[in-house]
C-alpha cells in the first residue's frame, strides 16, 4: 500500500477505540453501589451488547423502522433491568444508564494515536452509534475526531455499503483514498468490498472474557498494528 494515497482514516468506535465493556461495567457497578443492587454488572454489560446485532437486524430487515443506536439500547435496557433484578429504577437512573454509552473510556493508546494520525490525516468516526452519542463520547474521552460520521446519515447500519459510502461522499474523495480502522474483521472485509483501504487494530479485550476473538489478521488487510501508537508510526504519523 502507498500510505500516501489514504487520504481520510474512518474509523469504528465500539471496541477499536473505546472500551465499551468497561465502561458499563464501571457505571453499572456505581449505580448498585447507590440503589443497594446485587447485579453481575459484567453479564449484565454482555447481555446487553449481545442484542445489538440482532435489534439492528431487525431495522434493516423492515421488522423496526429506523431507529437510532439509543433507542435501540433503550429497548434493551428495559427487558434486561427486570431480568437482573433492577426493575426498581426510576426514569431518570433509567435515562442515566443508558446514557453510559455515551461516556465510554478510551483504549489508553487511543488518544495519543489519534492525535499523531491527526497530523497527517482527516480523521472521522464511522459507527453505527447514533451522531449525539458520538459527540457526547468524543468531549468526553477527547477524541479529536475532525468530523463525526455515523451510520444515522445512511438510515442503515453496517454492514451496509450506504454507511462506507459516506466518507468519501461527504469528504469528496475516491474511496481508494479512505482507509477503515477496526478491531472487527467482518468489519474491515464490508469495507474492502465497497473499495476502502484496511487497517486491523486487535483490541483482545474488546468483548470480555466469555467472547474471544479470532486475532488472526487476513492477509489482505493493508495495515495490521498492535494498537494506535503502532498505527501512526507504521502510517508515517
């Protein structure tokens, strides 16, 4: 790869850049600490993310019109608090909750990485999260996001090609001159096929204990790094 043909990094957020497990699990545990809840907040993080496929599915499938990230979650939160013993919240601990999306940590690489691609690159989210949550997720974990895209511009979630689209549509630049940075291979391979660049970054811990990940790279992708840092440096940042 010519790294000086990549012109715009897109990057995916849940996993790659952000730790979303650890951030429910942090305000999951702050909230029973407050309300006296006996709840494995670290099944609870689980079950959760393990409806976000199929409640997206369910959008593009027609069975759901379209539907934001947020709300989605929403739904999900209300069937599992009962499940886990937690039906006793009021709206707002409710509203406050599933808001934990929004102020998810960073990977502890993430920012530096960034920062250095930044010098050298047009950088973008490109996730299925909702653009509010992005934004929230960015002043909070300082992510210097040059423009915050998100799969509510398409009305579709990845891995629809309307959502990889969008980066070179709005940023007026051939795809061949975007690149997709991911810790998903299925994510990265979707990309690939609508003519994106590829950078593998494997987040080990991205999805717990219970879920391992398959961390070998397929060949094809462009770049493979061990984190952000590892990322600028092998993209001339």
């Amino acid at each position: 790869m010519s790294v000086p043909a990549v012109k715009a990094l897109a990057f995916d957020v849940f996993g790659t850049v952000v730790d979303w497990r650890g951030g429910i699990i942090r305000e999951g545990t702050a909230l029973g600490a407050a309300k006296v809840l006996d709840v494995d907040w670290g099944r609870f993080a689980d079950a959760w993310r393990a409806q976000y496929r199929p409640n997206m599915d369910r959008v593009m499938s027609g069975d759901l019109p379209w539907t934001r990230l947020d709300e989605l979650h929403r739904m999900t939160l209300d069937k599992l608090l009962p499940e886990f013993g937690a039906g006793g919240l009021t709206e707002a601990e409710k509203v406050h909750l599933n808001t934990a999306w929004h102020r998810l940590e960073p990977w502890p690489d993430a920012v530096e990485g960034l920062a250095r691609l930044r010098q050298r690159y047009t950088l973008v989210s490109l996730s299925n999260a909702n653009v509010a949550l992005l934004v929230d997720m960015a002043k909070y974990g300082g992510l210097p996001w040059d423009c915050v895209l998100s799969a509510e511009f398409a009305h579709a979630y990845k891995p629809d090609p309307r959502v990889y689209h969008l980066v070179g549509d709005l940023l007026d630049l051939p795809r061949a001159q975007v690149m997709m940075v991911a810790a998903h291979q299925g994510d990265l391979h979707a990309a690939r096929g609508e003519g994106l660049r590829t950078g593998f970054v494997p987040r080990p811990q991205a999805d717990g204990p219970h879920r391992p990940r398959d961390l070998t790279p397929d060949p094809s992708f462009d770049v493979v790094a061990t984190d952000f840092v590892d990322f600028a440096e092998q993209m001339g940042a």
